[in-house]
C-alpha cells in the first residue's frame, strides 16, 4: 500500500506503551473517557499489552478501575448538572443520543432496575460512547448498585477479552498486526463511517 498512514501511528503507539509513565497516560484516558474524552482507552491498551503481555491482566484491571472512577463521575454531571449542561452536551452532539436513551431507561427502570443492568451491559460492546451511558445513567436515577455492576460487566468484558485476546496471541499477532495494520486501519476508518451513516440514517 502506497500511503502508509496507520503503521506510523501504530509503531509510535508502542513506543508510548513503553514509556515508564505509560500505566498513568492509560488510567487518566480511562477516567476522563468516561464522562468526556472522545479517545477511547482500548487505543492505549491494545499496544501497551502487545509491548507487556505478562502484564495483560494488570492493564485491563487498571483500565477498568478507572473507567468506573470516571463512569462515576458522569452519573454525577448527568444527575445534578444536566439542565444547566444541555447546550454543551448540543454543542457537542451528544444530546439526541442521551435524551433517546433516558427515555429507553426511565421505562426500564420503572420495571426495574435490573433491567437497566442488562441494556446498560449490552450497551459495552455498540459504537455509542460509555460516556452517553454514564450521563443518562446519573438523568434517569439508575440505582448505583445496578449502574456499577453494568460498568463492571459492559466495560470488564472489553478490556478484559481485548488484552486476553492479545496475550494469547503474544508475538504472532504482534507480528500479524503490524504486517496488516495499514489493512486494519482502513477497514476500521470504513466501519466508523458505515457506523455514522447508519445512525444519521435511522
């Protein structure tokens, strides 16, 4: 492939998974990204496990406290700062996907709170950012034991089978990935478009 626009941004991804201070570069990306950041923590994560694969149940445990820490945080801003938000979270786009799912979880809710539980753990593996989900959360009043047990279970099964998946691999799907990476890059670039196209659809 003539342009070669992700292997560079894959190889400086792995030399900044090296970095002695890489561990507390994953734990804020993993906080903020829970209630504001766009970048999710899978980004730091899949290199820093392909660079320290003994390390993979660490990482994804350190990404996983943190991204509680955060979701947290955005139950918070979704429950006591929403009205006085609402033409920032516009700005940025995020309103109609967060009032169509307040809506979704305040009929859950009102069934049950366990309910919410199971749309919120579904909701770890689609294209809609945690952070919609930790506002909406804090909106509609999900009960907290509920809400931190979704987190745990919707975000636990990301990192936890992404850095498993990594190390089971080891040096093969390093080698795989950076062979492919510019392959991977693109097919991903066209998924997100596919996935935008399909939201402004709908």
């Amino acid at each position: 492939m003539a342009l070669k626009l992700f292997r560079p941004i894959y190889e400086k991804a792995l030399q900044w998974a090296r970095h002695r201070h890489a561990e507390r570069i994953l734990a804020a990306l993993s906080f903020v990204e829970a209630f504001f950041f766009p970048v999710m923590p899978e980004v730091m994560l899949a290199p820093m496990t392909l660079a320290q694969p003994q390390r993979w149940l660490r990482l994804a445990s350190l990404s996983l406290v943190f991204s509680l820490a955060g979701a947290v945080v955005g139950y918070a801003l979704g429950h006591y700062a929403f009205d006085a938000l609402r033409p920032l979270l516009a700005s940025l786009g995020w309103l109609p996907r967060i009032d169509a799912l307040v809506e979704q979880l305040r009929v859950d809710v009102a069934q049950s709170p366990w309910t919410a539980f199971w749309l919120l753990v579904l909701a770890g593996f689609t294209p809609v950012p945690l952070k919609i989900f930790t506002w909406a959360s804090g909106i509609v009043g999900v009960p907290m034991p509920a809400f931190l047990a979704s987190m745990v279970v919707g975000r636990g099964k990301r990192v936890y089978l992404l850095c498993g998946l990594i190390r089971a691999g080891g040096a093969r799907a390093e080698a795989v990935l950076h062979r492919w990476i510019e392959w991977v890059g693109w097919a991903a670039v066209l998924l997100l478009l596919g996935l935008l196209v399909w939201f402004k659809l709908r």
